[in-house]
C-alpha cells in the first residue's frame, strides 16, 4: 500500500509555523490562520494557505513583526519575553 502524506511542503506558511513549534488555534470566518505558542506567548497569523506573509505577535508585550514567507524559512526561532526574558538569571 503507497503512503499518503498529509505534510506540508516546505516553504508553505503551514510548514514555516509547525517547524516553529506552534498549534493550530482556529481559522476565522475570513480564511485567517491563527497559530500559537502558549509557552511563549506567541502568536501567528497568516491569510489561507497561499499567503506570502506571517505576521508573529507577542502577547506579553504587544510586539509585532510581520515577515515574508521567503524569510522564515531561514528563520530558526522566534524570541517573546516568556519564552527568552532577559532579565531572568540562567
């Protein structure tokens, strides 16, 4: 029996988020993606599976970036205050 494979392609706004670490939150009626990193407190979000962009949010600090998708595929992390504050000691 042959496999079906249900992955993303790399290079798709659905792979650059999984590779990140993050879940599916929900989609809203207007085809929007909401992913999220509860650990960090970190959001994505991106429109239907043929954007060209991911905006990532930081709910501690109300910081925002959106990026183009060529971008995050070499991007290897995303930094929030929860998931790397600076201020605490290691």
């Amino acid at each position: 029996m042959a496999n079906i494979d249900l992955r993303p392609k790399p290079g798709e706004p659905l792979y650059e988020v999984l590779r990140l670490g993050m879940t599916l939150d929900h989609v809203d009626g207007d085809g929007v993606y909401t992913f999220t990193r509860y650990s960090d407190n970190l959001v994505a979000e991106f429109k239907g599976m043929d954007a060209t962009e991911i905006k990532f949010f930081d709910r501690t600090t109300t910081m925002s970036m959106t990026v183009p998708i060529a971008e995050i595929s070499t991007t290897k992390s995303v930094l929030t205050w929860l998931g790397d504050n600076p201020t605490l000691e290691a």
